[in-house]
C-alpha cells in the first residue's frame, strides 16, 4: 500500500510541543519496521490560500497513488480549513486523536468563531475508518463527548525513546552556568495554557517558605516573549521570581541532562491525553508529581506521587514530602524506571502498522463482496512514469503548477522572487514545457541529481527518478530515458548515437531536456 502522513503540524508551535515529538517518533518507528508499504509525506505551506493547498493536496495524492492517508493531527490539518471527507474519494482517511480538552473546557478554548471549526473537525473525525487514540482516556472521552463509534477507535498508547535514560556523567556545570541554575531545582513542563495550571502550581511552592531559598524552578518549553513575561508576572505575585529559570529550546541532550538533574518533576495538569513528560522524567529517574486525573493516573500508576491538580493544599503538601522525604524519592525513582518499560515505540508502531494492513484487507473483502467484476487496481497501482507525471503537472493552473514542479524537482516550494519570476514569465506565453526545461538545468536541481539521498528513499518524485536513472551506465541510461519520458523503448540507431553524445552526467541532463523538448513528447503531453 502507499500511505502517507500529514505533515500539517511542522508549520505550527505543536512541532516542537508534544504532538511534534510524538508524531516524529511514531513515524521513524513505522518507517523502520514495516518494509511492505511505502510512505509519503505531504507538507502543505501555510503561507498559500486554501483552494492552492487542496490542489496541491489532490496532486499529492493522485501522483502517489495514495491508499491511506494519515491525518496526523487533524485540528492543525490545514489543506483547508476543516477537513471534509468527501475530498478524498476512495482514499481510506485515519487520524491520531491526542484528546478532546477543547470541548471538555470549551469556555476556555473555544470562541464563538473556532467552536464551528472545532465541531465541523470533529464531524470529519467521525466519518474517518480510524481513529488512533493515544491512550484509554481519550478513547472513552472520544465515545463519551464525540459520540465516536468505538468500533473504529484503536488504541495505539505512546512510546518513550530510548535516548531517554539515567545518565551518570554529563557536564552539569556547564548546563547550568548556561541557563542561570544555582540551587537544587524542580523541573516543571508547561507554560501559560490554562490547563497547565501553572497559577496552582506556584502557589503551592510559594507556601513553603523554608524551602523557596533552597530551590529553583526551571522552565524548558519553547516559550514565546508573552508567555515568558507572564510566567514572571505570575512568580511575581508570590515573591519568588529569583527562583524561576526559564531555558526555552533544549536540544534533546540538554533535555535529557535536565531530567536527569533535577531533584524532581512536578506536572500537575488539569487535563493530559496522555502526558509523555511524566514518563521522560520517569526514565531519567526523577521522582514525579503529577495528577490523578485523566490519562496521568493512567499512565503513572504507582510510579509518581499523584495529587488533586485543583487544590493547592494538597500540591503543596505533595511538594514537601517529596523534597523532604529521600526514600519516598528513591522508591518512585525505582517504580518509575519499571514503569516506563511498558510504554516503547515499537509497540506503539506495530499496532499502526496492524491496523493500517487489517484497514486493507476490510478494503479488498468489501471490493469482492461489492464489485465482483472489477478488478482491485485500487489496492496495487501501477507507478506513474514521468511523462503522465508531467502531463499531470501542466495541466494544473499556474500557481499550482509552480509549486508542484518545485516540489517534483527541487524539492521544496519556491521561494518569492522565483514565484513570482515565474509567474510574469507564465503569464507572458512561456510554455511549461519550457519552464520545465530551466529547472532541470539549474545549477541547484544538479546538485540535487547528483546526491544519493534521493536515490535511496525512492519516493517516485522526478527528482528522486531522475537521481537513480544518472546512476545508471549510459545504454541503460538511455533506455529509461525514453521509457520515463516517452513511454517506449529507444531504437538500436537512437541507443547508438546517444551512447556516443553522453559523456558525463550533465550530458545526461541536455538529453532529458532534449527529449522534452521534442515533437513527439510534446504530442504525448496533448494525447
């Protein structure tokens, strides 16, 4: 099957939060282990209008020949600005759901004007073959709120990467001079959102004034200007904005020398979907406060000190006895470490991969039991060559034409002053064919032919052909050439006379651009 994922959530604050991380690590770990499908990646721009990314979406899928579409977060999904499932024809639609806190809190998140979107994204969630619940809270959220069917619900859990791990040498001296750490601190995870509780959670610490000089509190979130300030405000209102220390960023070996030094891990959400700090700060052996509610008392069990996040009595007593009390500290440390074993990526991949193949094969049974006379090439179709791969191209408008072309070849999308040098020339009469032919003897898209990356991950675009077919010696070279672009096979006088014309790779590129310039592939492209 060819399956692809939606990339939507690399071009908003969620790829370096939470849905980033997990999305990444659930994709490589798929990516690793299955070797029967193929995998594709659609990254629409956010910067475009919505009817130019449903081109480019409807390209992406049609070119791919994709059979299973893989909405990874489906309320960032920006190929329009709700999903409809109509749009997809026969394409099966599955999506990850994290959780439903918009509409369990909706008068915090959700305004008169996101509430439509926020339901009409549901709808669509609805009529999806699958939906990939990451943990059992949000499954029965999903049925209990949504009105799911749970038959279509899989829960796949989460996965905790193995870099992940208690470490006993690190360079903690230069960590902490870099970010301002001077005293034994609390590691806390969140910033300003409402469901963080942050306000609870600084009042609890703020009523222990006989440790407040012994400890500091450090931040490690991707933080915006705003949410910094607001965090010092808020430190403020309790007298302890000298404890507060907020890094930003961390690179995933500072994320993990903080884990591993810091005295504890306080996370007293209001809400999690599943809550994969507490099972980070589980694997560095940090001993962890967290809540017991939703998916936390899920996930943590034993293994953390849990309180009720919405009373700042039972935080703060919850604080002291894990500051004060050692042993406490050793046991959880030790529970946590047992605990984090039973949440890997591979299980989490393999229950994907499961679903995606018993999606095909409930795909093939309805297409016997409903169309005995048609043939299955839904399931295995043939790879386009580059021809029809063109003849796709030119046929779009020219804005759409321009960002495919540059994603076929270049792979990326133009940037403006290509965009739009290329538009003036469009609208002035140059042919595609011709524009065709200038990217291709770029100086950047021979750079590209010439790295063996885009041979290796094979993912069918020009690029990638094009990379493999320069590998090849010049006979087969030629062959492929003018079965690619032609859709047929070179005559023993035309295998002749190019072997003798090509004599390094650029050579090989003039050909190309010869053969499509030519009558006859420009007569193919009108058929």
């Amino acid at each position: 099957m060819n399956i692809a994922f939606d990339m939507s959530f690399t071009q908003s604050a969620s790829d370096k939060r939470g849905i980033g991380e997990y999305t990444r690590n659930l994709i490589e770990t798929i990516t690793k282990l299955d070797n029967q499908n193929s995998y594709f990646y659609f990254y629409p721009s956010i910067n475009q209008e919505n009817t130019s990314i449903e081109g480019h979406l409807n390209y992406f899928l049609d070119k791919n020949s994709i059979d299973i579409f893989h909405i990874t977060s489906p309320f960032e999904f920006i190929a329009n600005s709700y999903p409809q499932i109509y749009r997809f024809n026969e394409i099966k639609v599955v999506v990850t759901l994290y959780d439903l806190i918009p509409l369990l809190y909706s008068n915090i998140y959700l305004t008169n004007e996101t509430k439509e979107n926020y339901m009409k994204t549901l709808n669509f969630i609805r009529s999806c073959e699958l939906v990939f619940a990451i943990s059992e809270t949000t499954k029965n959220d999903a049925i209990t709120y949504a009105n799911i069917d749970p038959q279509k619900i899989v829960v796949i859990m989460g996965g905790i990467s193995e870099k992940f791990r208690v470490k006993k040498n690190f360079k903690l001296n230069l960590l902490n001079n870099k970010y301002g750490i001077t005293k034994p601190y609390i590691l806390f995870s969140g910033g300003i959102e409402f469901r963080k509780n942050l306000r609870r959670f600084l009042e609890a610490f703020a009523k222990l004034p006989h440790l407040i000089n012994r400890y500091q509190i450090v931040f490690f979130n991707h933080l915006n200007n705003f949410e910094i300030l607001q965090i010092n405000n808020l430190a403020a209102e309790y007298n302890i904005k000298e404890n507060i220390v907020i890094t930003g960023f961390l690179s995933i070996d500072e994320l993990i020398d903080i884990y591993n030094s810091a005295e504890l891990f306080a996370f007293p959400s209001l809400y999690e979907g599943f809550g994969l700090p507490v099972l980070e700060a589980m694997a560095c052996g940090v001993p962890v406060l967290t809540s017991n509610n939703s998916s936390l008392k899920e996930i943590a069990g034993e293994a953390a000190y849990t309180v009720n996040p919405e009373n700042v009595e039972e935080i703060s007593t919850g604080l002291e006895i894990l500051l004060t009390n050692q042993q406490l500290r050793k046991k959880l440390k030790s529970l946590g470490l047992q605990n984090v074993k039973k949440y890997n990526w591979e299980s989490v991949g393999r229950r994907v991969i499961n679903a995606f193949n018993q999606l095909e094969q409930i795909t093939i049974n309805k297409k016997f039991v409903t169309h005995k006379d048609s043939s299955i090439n839904h399931i295995y179709i043939k790879e386009k060559k580059i021809y029809e791969t063109v003849s796709d191209l030119i046929k779009l408008n020219n804005k759409d034409f321009l960002y495919a072309l540059y994603k076929e070849i270049l792979n990326r999308e133009p940037d403006q002053y290509g965009f739009e040098r290329h538009m003036y020339n469009l609208s002035k009469g140059i042919s595609k064919i011709t524009l065709l032919s200038k990217v291709l003897l770029s100086e950047e898209a021979k750079l590209l032919f010439s790295n063996t990356y885009f041979i290796q991950i094979n993912n069918h675009t020009i690029l990638s052909k094009i990379a493999t077919m320069l590998s090849y010696n010049n006979k087969e070279f030629i062959s492929a050439s003018y079965e690619e672009f032609l859709n047929r096979k070179p005559s023993l006088s035309e295998l002749e006379l190019y072997n003798l014309k090509l004599t390094d790779e650029n050579s090989k590129i003039l050909l190309l651009v010869s053969i499509i310039n030519s009558t006859e592939f420009k007569e193919l492209m009108h058929r």
